[in-house]
C-alpha cells in the first residue's frame, strides 16, 4: 500500500471547518499523526504515545474526545478488530476491506471487486438496499520472513 502523504497544515485547516469544526491545537496534531499513517490504523492510546514522543501536552481524555469528534464529523473511521481495542483511520471517501493477522495484530487493506459485486448481489437477493458494510477476514500471515510476525 503507498505511503500516505502529510497532510499540509492549509488542508488539516480546511478539513476541520468543513468538517464544523474549531481549528485548535490538539486537532490539528491528532489530525497530523493521522495523517502520517504509520500505522494506519491506530488506538487512542497510540496517538497518546506519539503525542508524548512529541512533547505535545495534549492528555489521552482529550485524544478520546478529539476523536469521538472526528468520528462524528465523518474525519475518521473506528473499527474494532479483534481483542477488542477501537483503532481509527482518517476517512480518505475510498471503500476498503481488512484483512488482520491474529498473531501479531497486523492489519492490511484491500479491494476486491468481485467480493463488493457478491455483497450486492446478497443484499438485493434478501430484500435489501446495501448503504454500507464493513468486512474484516482474519487470519495467520504465511509470508515469508514477515517482520511482523511472531516465531512460532
């Protein structure tokens, strides 16, 4: 998957107040990190660490908040893969699926339009207009020398 580009502080501007959102602080440097994705997917608690790595005096019930906000306001996307734990991803509008190691917790994203195609064909077959859905395989990553993965 490419790398994502960092966002420039005009758009992180435009994108909360077209989000109905004040510009502050803690906002924008959530926001940032986000928009890092390394990882992509990350935990509140995550973004808490980075913001301590970064000598950002921002406090973890705030990271919660900010990102309840961005969820509400459609910036972010929460999932909650297995164990249990939220992670978020900045909403960039494109459709995906995960694909998650349950060894080492990694997540990969995916689109397969043959999979999208079948869920449609599903949902008209049971009476149903499809708005939305959400997909996540799990499994163990075969590849070799995986730096992800856990020796067994």
């Amino acid at each position: 998957m490419a790398q994502r580009q960092k966002a420039n502080p005009s758009a992180e501007t435009t994108g909360l107040r077209s989000a109905g959102l004040k510009v502050t602080v803690p906002r924008l440097k959530i926001l940032d990190i986000l928009a890092e994705g390394s990882p992509r997917h990350m935990s509140a608690e995550d973004i808490y660490k980075k913001l301590l790595d970064a000598s950002q005096d921002i406090g973890l019930a705030t990271v919660y908040r900010v990102l309840t906000q961005f969820e509400a306001a459609g910036l972010v996307t929460r999932h909650h893969f297995e164990g249990g734990t939220a992670v978020f991803e900045l909403n960039q509008g494109a459709h995906h699926d995960h694909i998650l190691c349950i060894d080492c917790g990694r997540v990969e994203e995916f689109i397969d339009g043959g999979i999208e195609e079948r869920q449609q064909a599903v949902a008209k077959r049971m009476g149903f207009e499809m708005r939305d859905h959400s997909l996540t395989l799990y499994g163990h990553c075969r590849k070799p020398n995986c730096p992800h993965q856990k020796h067994r």
